[in-house]
C-alpha cells in the first residue's frame, strides 16, 4: 500500500488490491479513515472512520478534497 501523498502528520495511502470506488485512506496517529474520491463532478465523502478525532477527519476530508484530482489519478495508476 503506497503512502501517495503526506501533508500535516497525514499519511493518505492507496491499496493495491483494492476494491471500487476509488477511495484512499488516510492514517493520522492511531486512527485512520476511509474517503471516497468522488469524481470530476462529485466531491470526496467520508466511507468509514477508525479511531480519529472530529477534528482530524475534518483535516483529512479537507486535505483529500484539496487533492482530489491529483489522488484519482494515482488511483488510475495503480488500477488501471
């Protein structure tokens, strides 16, 4: 699983035998959360969330949301 972008102490990590929707998951001290990608018309949503503060999923979101389309493409990289 290739840790695809770092950004304030988040470490958002894309799985290589993943499952759609194309998604990421984001790791932050010992929580993590899953976040769909969304699309060029859709803005990423949370899926699931493990173990983070409310403050830090909103961190998260907002990083993955800034780099959305940078992310799907990575995804397509890995997927196909």
């Amino acid at each position: 699983m290739p840790t695809v972008l770092r950004k304030d102490g988040f470490a958002v990590r894309i799985y290589f035998n993943d499952h759609l929707p194309p998604h990421v998951h984001v790791f932050k001290g010992g929580g993590q959360v899953r976040i769909s990608l969304g699309g060029e018309t859709e803005r990423p949503e949370l899926i699931q969330i493990e173990g983070m503060s409310n403050k830090d999923v909103a961190k998260a979101l907002e990083i993955v949301t800034e780099h959305q389309l940078e992310l799907l493409e990575k995804w397509k990289e890995i997927h196909g």
